[in-house]
C-alpha cells in the first residue's frame, strides 16, 4: 500500500497533476496496492510462523486481506471505458480515503504511537507530494499528523485498546506517556511536512518545464504543418508546368532540353513528397500534443479511403493492390488521422514494389481480446535485415532505398508509429531483403462499437 493522491479538488491545487495522467496514475497506484497488501500478509506469515512473533495476525491478516478485495474493486472500476475527468478524480480520494483507513489500522495493530510502520505515513505523503500542488501536499501532511495524533489520544484515554507486541519489546507504558507522545508527533509532524514540501516543490517544477516543453514542441509542430502546407501548392503548381513541357505540349525540345526538364520534375516530384511526408509528420505531432480525445473510426470506411486515394499510383506503376475485407467494426482513434496512417502504409508499398507485384491489404478481429488486427504486405524489395532496429527512426530510410531512384524522406514511418501509439495500439513490422514487407497493427477496438458495411473486395 503506497501514498497516492489525485488531480485534486481546487482547495488543495495549485499546480495539479494534468488530467490525461490520471488513469496511468489510478494504475499505479492500484499495481503499488497489490504489492502492498501481499506484503501485509507475508510479512504477517513470516513473523509469526518463521520467526515465532507474537503478533495480533488474525486482524493483520484481515487488514491485508481487505486491502486486496477493495484494490479489486478499484481495478475493476479503473476499466471501465470513457470515465468522465470528475469520476477519476472522485476514485482518485477514494483510494487516498481507503489506504489511510487501513494504513491507520495497521499502526494501531503494531503498536500505536510507538509502531515502526508509522513511516509508512510518511512514504504515503512522499508519493502523494509528486501528483499534488505543495498545498495539498502539505494538507495531507497534517492529515497524516492528526491521525497518528488522533490514534495516540484514544489508545493513551483507553477509549481504544492499546496492542502490545512484547515480542518487538513495546509492551511498554510509553503510549500513557504526554511527553514521549508530544514528542514522537512533533518529530512525525516536522519530517511529513518536510518530504511534502520538497517533494512536491520539485515536481511541481518539472511538471512546470514539461509544460513549457509541450507548449515549444506544440508551436514548433504548427510551425511546421503551417509552412508545408503554405509551400504545398506553389509546388504542385510548378510540377504541373514542367509536366507540360516534358509531355510536349509546348515546342519541341532538344535532348539536353529534355534531360535538364526531366531532372527538374525529379527534384519538384522530391520537394512534393518532402512536403506531404512533413504534413504528416506535422499532423502526427499535433494529434499526440493536443491530447485530441480518441472516438470511435468506422475501420473499413479508413480502409476504403486510403485504398482509393493510392489506387491511381497502383495502377500507373503498375501494380496489383488486393484488399481482404474483414468484419465490420469501429477503432479508437481520429478522423482523418488514421486514414493518414494507412494511406501512408500502402503508399510505402506501392513506391517499393516492382511492377507486376502485389501489395494486399487485410484485416481481422479478435473482440475477446478488444483488438482490431491491419496487415499492409507486398512483395517489393524488402529491408535488410541490419536496418530493421532503426526502420522507425525519423529521416532514417533503409540502404537498398536510398540506393534505389525511388523518392523518400524516412519521415512517414515515424509518423505512423507516433499516429498509432496515440491510440493506444502498436505496430509491427517484418521484411525479408529481396522478398518484401509485412506491417501489422493493432488497434484497440472501440467501446461500443456500431456495426459498419465491410470493405468490399475491388
């Protein structure tokens, strides 16, 4: 059982923890809480069996037990799909409330204000320091204080009865004792407000720094979209005149003529994908920073769009491009990013498979375990094998691509992964230098999904 806290109520934030941690945060804190209450009932095992402590292990035994029937509790309200930021961070302090019950529990049952689990208090707040403000922080603090106090009082009254464990040598009187007790809580007090200011000072500061880092990579990736997108047309404009001198639709040129036209449609055909691979990558950017909520996306409807928009370069090359529908079904993710990642894939295939081969689109779908399967495979000219641990890295293309005449920036791929680790899938790539490439996502698939008309086979 470890400290936690939560984006907290405006009383106590100052600078909260940012509303997209919270469920990494519940999960967390749940994984610490199995670790926890496991500890509780070996630890209880081993010192009373294995070392012969006399200890009160029937109510040790059932405070560790309670803490795993509610952590599952927890775990299995943590599931549940589109929690609105309120109900989080609701879940959030009860969490806090429940570990602080049994964390009080298990001081009491270990000796009360003389227990050597009250540091365990302490680390609760230390944990708690680096998710809240330092005025919440501070107020859990004192919280811990008046509980460790409010403990001391009803044992020392005899309104609750004191646990002795003369095994550990505290069967003492030093829990009636004014003084020993006034002592222990000004030394419990000064060190729990201490850890919580500093703890949480400090991560206030680095939240603080990785805001600004976010704001600096948001502007720098609008920056990026803004000017490509501004050069998009001058370009295609250009491109498009020298298609017309090269076709011969002005005078005749000479040879020399026609190889300066040609390299220069080369080089304009360079700078375009240059720019459409930055849109991407821009739009990939954006989507991961903005912290765009993900919705349900009808997968064959992406499917279908991306496999028309990248037919005609199939068909000019040519090269056969198969589609194997699977069943309907709808994705977490956005629109139209995710077209953008498919399209990307079966444009990679297509610019790297000879004439005459095939590049076959698949999809298939495993509902038990909630995840949607793409395959995107061709038989082009495949990676080798050493450039496989890099095929992700940005600006990296693989050595027989860069010694191949086809135009490419590295910069797409990394725009996919980006695209699909914000949904929360993963991607997957095999080649075979010589024989071709298979790439394979998984998507999660959506909550409540509709039913869509499948893709239908071209």
């Amino acid at each position: 059982m470890q400290g936690h806290g939560s984006a907290p109520g405006p009383e106590l934030s100052g600078s909260p923890q940012p509303d997209e941690a919270l469920p990494s945060t519940a999960w967390l804190l749940i994984a610490l809480r199995w670790a926890a209450g496991l500890s509780i009932l070996l630890a209880t095992a081993i010192a009373r069996w294995g070392l012969g402590i006399d200890l009160p292990w029937g109510a040790l035994f059932a405070i560790g037990a309670a803490v795993l029937a509610y952590n599952t509790a927890l775990a299995w309200d943590a599931r549940r799909p589109a929690r609105p930021l309120s109900a989080m961070r609701r879940a959030l302090w009860v969490q806090i409330a429940l570990d602080w019950a049994a964390m009080t529990a298990l001081v009491h049952f270990t000796g009360g204000i003389a227990s050597p689990a009250l540091i365990y208090f302490v680390i609760h707040v230390a944990l708690a320091g680096t998710m809240l403000a330092p005025r919440g922080a501070r107020a859990l603090a004192l919280l811990a204080a008046a509980l460790v106090g409010g403990l001391a009082a009803l044992e020392s009254s005899g309104s609750l009865a004191h646990v002795s464990l003369h095994s550990l040598g505290l069967d003492s009187d030093l829990y009636r004792r004014g003084e020993y007790i006034l002592a222990v809580l000004f030394f419990f007090t000064t060190t729990a407000l201490t850890v919580a200011e500093l703890v949480a000072r400090q991560a206030q500061r680095l939240r603080e720094r990785e805001a600004r880092i976010h704001a600096m990579s948001e502007a720098q990736a609008a920056f990026t979209r803004a000017a490509t997108h501004e050069l998009r047309a001058p370009v295609a404009s250009s491109l498009a005149l020298v298609r017309t001198v090269e076709q011969g639709y002005l005078d005749e040129m000479t040879p020399p003529q026609a190889v300066i036209i040609q390299r220069v449609a080369e080089r304009l055909d360079g700078l375009r994908e240059l720019i459409d691979d930055l849109l991407d990558y821009a739009a990939s950017r954006e989507a991961t920073l903005s912290r765009r909520p993900l919705e349900p996306v009808d997968l064959g409807a992406a499917l279908s769009d991306s496999v028309e928009r990248e037919r005609p370069l199939a068909e000019e090359k040519p090269v056969t491009l198969r589609v194997q529908p699977g069943e309907p079904v709808c994705v977490l993710a956005t629109d139209p990013g995710l077209s953008m990642v498919f399209s990307n894939l079966i444009n990679n295939a297509i610019k790297y498979t000879p004439s005459g081969g095939e590049v076959t689109v698949r999809w298939v779908v495993d509902r038990p375990a909630g995840w949607a399967s793409v395959t995107v495979e061709d038989t082009g000219m495949g990676i080798p094998a050493d450039d496989l641990p890099r095929i992700f890295e940005e600006f990296f293309r693989a050595s027989n691509a860069r010694k191949s005449r086809v135009i490419g920036t590295g910069i797409g791929l990394a725009a996919v992964r980006a695209m699909v680790e914000h949904y929360g899938g993963t991607i997957a790539l095999d080649s075979v230098e010589g024989q071709g490439t298979r790439v394979t996502l998984r998507l999660r698939l959506a909550p409540s999904e509709k039913s869509f008309p499948s893709l239908p086979s071209p």
